[in-house]
C-alpha cells in the first residue's frame, strides 16, 4: 500500500484537478456477513497516468508496469482466496479508463479484518494497526476504529510544497450498508441515507494524510 | 568518473592555453596518412570566451589537480606553458599492426616543459632541436622544441599478432585449441554397469529406491531408547542468512587450481608483454617520421578550410571507412563477417568527412559534411532534385511548436533504389540472396513504374506540431442514490488538451487514397463531410481528418484547420525565414523551444526532478534547427544549431557559465 501510496502521491503532484477517487463500499447483513468493494478511480487523470507508465521510474518512485501491476493483483487475489471466512473473491483491471476493482465476501468482520491484514502483508504496510472493524452482534453496534498513522504524511512530505495543493480534489469515500435500520452514528461528517440503512462517508485525502479527518465511526442498528 | 573528468579537463586545458608566440602552425606536423584530425581553434576559442571563465571551469573540473609537480604547482591556464595563438591538433594513424595517437600543442616563448610536466618521463637524446623523453613502458614518446610539443602514442593491433608467421617473428604463443584435453587414466571395462533386466518393472524400481531412501522411524521406539537424563545442549538452529544460502562445497573459480586457466593467463601475460615491447620498438623508430612528416595533411582540402574566426572545434576524417572501423571490435575485419563487408561497401560511397562547432552569436552549431565519390554522387544526385511545392507556403500556420519538411524525388529514388539495393548486397559471400539482388534488382526496375508511383507521392513533406488544442475528454464517476447510496458509473468531460499537427505532401494522383477511403467509408470506419475525411477505427481512438485540395493531400487532428483550407480561410504565417527554410533545404526540423514548458505542462508530461531547471530555463531559449542540403558540389551537409538565451555575451559564455553553475551544484 506504501508504495502505491507514493505512486498516488506522484500522480497527485502531476494533475490540476481531482486525480483520484478511492470508493470502499461494505454491505453488510445484521449477522456480520456481507461483501466489500474497493475502487481505484484514476480516469480523470488517465492522460497523465498513461505517461506516467510509460517511466520505470519517477523522482526516485518506482512506477509499476502493466505486467506487475496485474501479477501484483493476481497474488492478492490467491492469498485472499486462502484467506479463512474470504470467499468470492474478484477484481478488474481497466487499463483504459485506469480504474482497478477488487472485491469479496466475508464471513464475519475478522475475516472483514483479515482482509485488510492480507492486504498489508501484501503491499508491506500495516494497515490493520490503524485500522480496523468490530461487530457485536448484540448489541447490533458496528464500529470502526482509526489511529492516524504518520506514515501517510512521512511519504507526504516528499511531496515539493507547490505540489501539494494538487491533492485538493482527491476523495475518500465509504459507503457502508445494513440489512437492518441505522439507529445512529457517531461520525460528524458522514450521513445516513434516506432509507436509514446505509452511511456515507467522502473525505479528502489530504485530510486523511495530514490527520485532520478520522475514520472512526460507530454504527448502531435498530434491534 | 572523476578521473575521466580530470583527464578530458586537462586535455582541453591544455590545448587552449596562453600567451602569443607566432610561429608556424603546426599543421605542418600532421602527417598526411592521419585517419582523422581534430582542430582545436585556440583563438576563436579565447575570443568568444573569456580566460576567466575557462579558468575557473577547468579548476572546478580539477583539471589542474594531476597536472604540475609538487615544486611547480599549476593551478591556472596562465601557469601552463602552451601558446592561445595557435591552433593544437590531435590526430590518428592506422596502420594494419597498429596504430597511433598524436597531440601537437603549441607552446609559449620561455617554456619550461620538461620540468613542468615531462620530468617524470625518462630523457632521450635530443634530436635536430626537439628534447625527448619516454614513459616508462615504452609506449609514449613526447618530443618538443621552442614552438611546440608531439606527444605519440598509441598501441598495437592484437589480431595482427594471430596470423602464425607474425607470431613466431615476435615470439608471440598462440592458443592451439586442437590440443586433446589430457583425462586421467581410467579403465571403462572395468566399469560396472548396472545390469537392468529387460523385463524390470520401472514401478517397482522407483518404489525400491524411494523405501531404501526413506526409512520411517518407530519414533515410540527412540523415545524408550533415550535415556531420561541425558541432557545435550543443542546450539540454537541457526537463523538462514542468505550468506548461509550459499552452498560452500562448490569452490570459488578465481583460486580453483585449474592448471589449463593458470596456463592461459600465464601465456596472456607473456604474450601481452611482448606486443607491448613490439609496440614500443615500432614507436621508437617510427617517431621520428611522425615528428618530421615527408608529407603533412595540408594536403588534404577540407582540413585546413573552416571560419577560422568562429570555428571552435574542427573535426577532418579521411573517409567514412576510417571512421567505421574505429567503431567495429578489433577481430571483425579478419573475421570477414558478411555484415562487415556490405557496411564496408556502402562506407566506400563516401569520402572525407568534416565536422564543426560553430559559434554564431548566440547560437552554437555543429555543421558537418561528407564528400561522395564519383559513382555515389551518380547515384545520390537526382534523389535530392526536387522542387517543394510553392503552394505550401499558403498553409504555414502562424502559431506552431515546431515543423519539419522533408523534400526528394521519389521517382529518380525508386530509379535507384535498385541499383543502391544490388551495390549492397550484390556481393556478399554469406547471404544467399547476395546472389539474387542483382536479378530482384532488374525485377524491380521492370515492375515498378517510378513515374506513377511518384505522382502518387511526389516526396516532398511539409509537417507542423500546432500549438495545444483544447478538447473534452471523457472520465468515470459516481453518481449516488441518496436513498440508498448505490452509485453507478456516470461519463463526464473535461478540459484537456492534445498536440494538433497538419502534415502536407504533393500527390498528382490522388486515386488511391480516396479508394481506401472510399472503402473504409463502407467498414464505417470513415465518413465524409463537405470533403473532408473523418477517420477513426474505434470509439476511442484519436480521430484524423483528411482533405485533398488542388494536388496536395492535407492530413491533420483538427477538423478546424482542414475547414479553413478548404474554404481559403487559413491564416497563413507571413515569416519568410520558415518560407526560407522549407524551400531551400533537403529536411528541415525545427522546435521552438521556448514553447516547451507550457506544451509539458499543459500535456501533463511528467519530468524528472534534475531535468526541472532544465525545463524550465528552455523559456529562454530560441530554436533547435537541424537542416541538411541534399548533393551539391559532391557534397551532402548539414547543421544543427541551437539558440541559447541571449544573457550571456555569446552561447558560448552561456554554457560555460551552465557548465559553472551545474559543477557547483
């Protein structure tokens, strides 16, 4: 994830306006099952992220070829497949539009957990020491715990200071969704749907990175 | 690198320094037999620079840091003993055993040399007023008088110590690879084969070999047989390094006593030890030829013809031929490779080459141009007449980044190409269609009917890079239902921008293009409007438009232009230096390099931080222009020259002070 993170850094620094949005989207069932969905959008940038590609390397950050991104994709796909309660698992590489897809469904929310484990180990980061879900089932409260990590802003800060202003139009969203009512949330910046069974979530990646913005958030159903 | 560095700093250093001392030039020393010659202009050199600067490029180089000895240190141009009058000359000499490297400097009244930078060297006697001297190897003789310095070197040519005669003369030990390997003496009767029986069961085998192999241990019956207080400390396993990875049973190469690779690098030895004395003997009695040449190279036309005001640097080749077989690997010409002879054929075609760094004011150029022989200049001649058609100057575009042209005659081309084809490979001993070019020549001649094929592409070009064209270009996003969140993928535009150009060429018969069209127009790949094409083979793809208007064939991405053409409304450019250009040279490329910055920034182009400054100064700069005339007088030349910000005095100063500025960094 770091060295994506650096690509995406890079990429930022390349374009005018919103360079990417990343959309994570979590259907859930009150018994702790669902299917998640995760979204790399970069097609607004597609002309630049094209040349881009077209380098081995850039300002000292390697750029990944078409082969490893989609060799790269494929291993987190057969460790996902190994993964115990992840099943289901599939993903689509658009080299077009360049917008990349992954998703699965999990059994409970430590496969949910594992999930983003795999991808740390993958991607050598550690995701899951700040990041993180929990379901009690009995008390039909979903939550999300999020410990900023300096890491984001270390490779931040590689970035010249003209440059990042280029971040401004990069977007987090998170869409959770129940099979039940939404009783409440805690989150000040996120909004239930008009149906009261799903949560939604846009930050801006600079928030995220320089720590302004939080990702916990604490979902309780109606019982 | 450092030294690398040093080492060509001193060089320069040492061929444009100080005071003046008119004496003769030391042309008169290049022998006439020199493959090629470099001229270093001294005085144009000092005129369009400054000592200052050159000085303080060459002290931050450390150019004067291996030079000097400890009594007399140099630490300035002015300090070295060398003359800025007179040009100094560096040339090469071929022959078939070797070859050799001379640098003549001129030296300055009152020099004192040989102590300065010869006091290493070992003394010769002195010879008709030159003072001698000798490395220690042999190798490099150095000779000097009141007005100037040879210094020769060189080496000799290993393959031409492979031929057997040449190496029993010099004692020289060739590998002989017909040598039977010795074995030890090993008795293969008495070898016993294992006897397999015709009717084994290879299953059964494979299951013997694999039970003998694997022995499954009654673990229960280990368990009793160890004593209960046996206590044995075992060391921790040990943690896999990749050091440990390493199988160390195999042994090192370097310290395998092979006696056949110690035998062969002791016969390298010798045998380099003995061309080395060879070479050495060859330079002792062949430098005084090289210091007193029977015949110098004044003799040769273009060497000594250049703008001796503004010529910095001046390059003389005898011939291609000298020039190529400096590149190829030293055993390829004895090895006669097929590929060596038709290179060799077709360098033959052409004679001396010369190359020169201009400074023109503010730009720099590097002009060069090769001679023809005879039969070459028969055959190159009608490909370069050709007249670019006048009407092209109707449709230059006003603003553009860059343009090309590009003008031949594709007939007397194709004429020829025949002829060209069958000088090439007529001859060659490895390719069996050496052996038939010369009947697919006549083949071609009879078939192609250059005329009409001309008339479809008369070839003369004429491309511009148009200034950037605002577009929309489609992305994904969302679009969320607020009942429920779900989104689905939407297309929207944005601003972008892409490079436009306009490429024009002459065609008197345009049929064959409008039937390709004609026939993409039923694929439905192209449509047509008020004359003009619209290609495009996929939704995605950048769509090209093309208009054929009187006897030309216009072709571009912007449908705009195309129109404008069509209907007389193009705004053509009034500049009589692009009209100049276009119409009187063979190719013409030229790129406004000022324009850059905004087409990459525009263009999103990514550009590597250490190229950032680079980019950026590129605002300042002019053009890049690179033209070449076709045939005349026997000759092709061309140019390259680039316009440097005008901050300096002169480009040269320019650089010097880049060249500054980048040291410091």
């Amino acid at each position: 994830m770091r060295k994506y993170m650096g690509v995406l850094l890079v990429i930022g620094c390349l374009t005018l306006s919103s360079c990417f949005d990343l959309v994570e989207q979590i259907d859930m069932d009150h018994k702790g099952a669902g299917t998640i969905k995760a979204t790399l959008n970069l097609s607004k940038s597609r002309t630049k992220v094209a040349s881009l590609m077209k380098m081995k390397q850039f300002n000292g950050i390697d750029i990944p070829s078409e082969t490893t991104i989609k060799q790269e994709m494929a291993q987190v796909v057969r460790t996902l497949k190994s993964t115990s309660g992840i099943s289901d698992v599939q993903y689509n590489l658009d080299f077009q539009n360049y917008i990349a897809t992954l998703s699965c469904r999990f059994e409970n929310v430590q496969a949910l957990n594992d999930f983003s484990k795999t991808l740390s180990g993958q991607f050598k980061t550690q995701i899951t020491s700040y990041n993180s879900y929990q379901y009690d089932r009995a008390s039909q409260t979903f939550s999300r715990s999020y410990t900023y990590t300096p890491n984001l802003a270390k490779e931040f800060s590689k970035v010249p200071n003209d440059d990042r202003n280029l971040f401004a139009d990069a977007y987090y969203t998170n869409i959770i969704r129940f099979d039940k009512n939404i009783q409440s949330q805690s989150h000040k910046n996120a909004k239930i749907s008009a149906n009261k069974q799903a949560v939604f979530l846009k930050v801006k990646a600079t928030d995220l990175i320089n720590g302004s913005t939080s990702l916990t958030n604490t979902i309780t159903l109606v019982k | 690198m450092k030294l690398q560095k040093s080492y060509i700093a001193t060089l320069v250093g040492l061929s444009i320094a100080a005071t003046s001392y008119g004496q003769q030039d030391l042309i008169q020393q290049v022998p006439e037999n020199a493959s090629f010659v470099v001229v270093i202009n001294n005085q144009a050199i000092v005129k369009h620079s400054s000592f200052e600067k050159i000085n303080e490029v060459l002290e931050k180089l450390g150019a004067f840091d291996d030079i000097g000895n400890q009594d007399v240190p140099i630490e300035r141009i002015h300090d070295l003993d060398l003359s800025y009058d007179r040009s100094a000359y560096i040339y090469k000499s071929d022959t078939d055993s070797s070859y050799y490297t001379g640098i003549l400097l001129p030296l300055k009244a009152g020099h004192q040399i040989g102590t300065n930078l010869f006091s290493k060297l070992s003394p010769l006697p002195a010879s008709q007023g030159y003072e001698r001297r000798v490395s220690t190897d042999g190798k490099t003789q150095v000779a000097w008088n009141d007005h100037g310095v040879l210094i020769l070197t060189g080496d000799a040519r290993r393959y031409y110590f492979d031929t057997d005669s040449v190496a029993q003369r010099y004692g020289i030990e060739l590998p002989t690879y017909d040598e039977a390997v010795t074995l030890p003496d090993y008795q293969y009767d008495d070898y016993q084969y294992d006897v397999v029986p015709d009717t084994a069961d290879i299953d059964d085998m494979a299951d013997d070999a694999a039970d003998a192999a694997y022995t499954i241990i009654d673990t229960t019956y280990l368990a009793d047989a160890i004593s209960d207080n046996l206590h044995v400390d075992f060391p921790p396993p040990a943690l896999e390094t990749e050091e440990s990875l390493v199988y160390s049973d195999y042994p090192v190469y370097d310290t395998y006593p092979d006696s056949t690779y110690l035998k062969e690098m002791a016969r390298n030895a010798k045998n380099d030890s003995l061309r080395n004395a060879a070479f050495a003997s060859w330079l002792a009695e062949d430098f005084d030829h090289y210091l007193h040449p029977a015949q110098n190279a004044t003799s040769h036309k273009f060497l000594n013809t250049f703008d001796k005001k503004n010529t910095l640097v001046h390059f003389w080749s005898r011939n291609l031929m000298s020039l190529y077989s400096q590149s190829i690997p030293y055993y390829m010409p004895t090895m006669q490779y097929a590929f060596v002879n038709q290179m060799e054929k077709l360098a033959y075609g052409y004679q001396d080459i010369v190359l020169d760094l201009v400074q023109d004011k503010h730009t720099l150029k590097l002009q060069g141009s090769f001679g023809l022989d005879k039969e070459m200049e028969r055959m190159i001649k009608p490909i370069y007449k050709n007249k670019m058609n006048r009407k092209f100057a109707r449709y230059i575009p006003e603003k553009h980044i860059g343009y090309m042209s590009l003008n031949f005659n594709s007939e007397a081309y194709l004429k020829n190409f025949p002829l060209m084809m069958e000088q090439l490979y007529g001859s060659t001993m490895y390719f069996a269609f050496g052996e038939v070019a010369g009947i697919v020549a006549t083949a071609l001649e009879i078939a192609l009917d250059e005329k009409a094929i001309a008339n479809v592409m008369g070839g003369d070009h004429l491309l511009f890079i148009n200034e950037m064209k605002k577009v929309e270009k489609e992305y994904i996003d969302y679009q969320y239902d607020e009942n429920t969140f779900d989104y689905k993928e939407i297309k929207k535009t944005k601003d972008d921008y892409i490079p436009t150009f306009l490429w024009m060429f002459t065609s008197e018969d345009q049929r064959i293009y409008k039937k390709i069209l004609k026939l993409g127009e039923s694929k439905e790949k192209v449509t047509q409007t008020e004359g003009i094409y619209r290609i495009a083979d996929k939704p995605n793809d950048e769509i090209i438009y093309a208009l054929f208007k009187d006897n030309m064939v216009f072709v571009s991405n912007d449908e705009e232009q195309l129109s404008a053409i069509r209907t007389n409304r193009f705004p053509a450019s009034r500049d009589k230096h692009i009209k100049k250009q276009i119409f009187s040279n063979t190719m013409t490329a030229v790129t406004h390099l000022s324009e850059i910055p905004e087409t990459i920034n525009r263009l999103g182009i990514p550009v590597i931080k250490r190229w950032d400054h680079l980019v950026n100064n590129l605002s300042a700069y002019g053009d890049v222009t690179i033209t070449a005339q076709g045939s005349k007088k026997g000759r092709i030349t061309g140019e390259m020259a680039v316009d440097f910000p005008q901050q300096e005095t002169n480009a040269l100063q320019y650089l010097l002070q880049e060249l500054l500025k980048t040291i410091d960094k």
